[in-house]
C-alpha cells in the first residue's frame, strides 16, 4: 500500500482520513480509539 501512495498511483486521502508525522503516533491511536479516525496515515 505505501508503494503505491509514494508511486501516487493511487490517492491516499480516499484510504486514510488523518495524517499525523510519526512523532503523534500516540496521538494517532487516541483519535482512532475515540473515533475522531478511522485509519491514520504517519509520516516520517
């Protein structure tokens, strides 16, 4: 999956629906827990 974002073949914001830099991956799995994300995106 993450090849074909970095390719941009297809587009990540139709898979993920919050994008957090990998330093919020506390952050990612609380919003994700109380349902504010369904599947976070983290970048290096």
């Amino acid at each position: 999956l993450i090849r074909l974002i970095w390719d941009r073949e297809i587009d990540p914001g139709r898979v993920f629906d919050l994008t957090l830099p990998l330093e919020q991956a506390a952050e990612a799995y609380r919003a994700m827990d109380e349902r504010r994300a369904i599947k976070v995106l983290l970048t290096p």
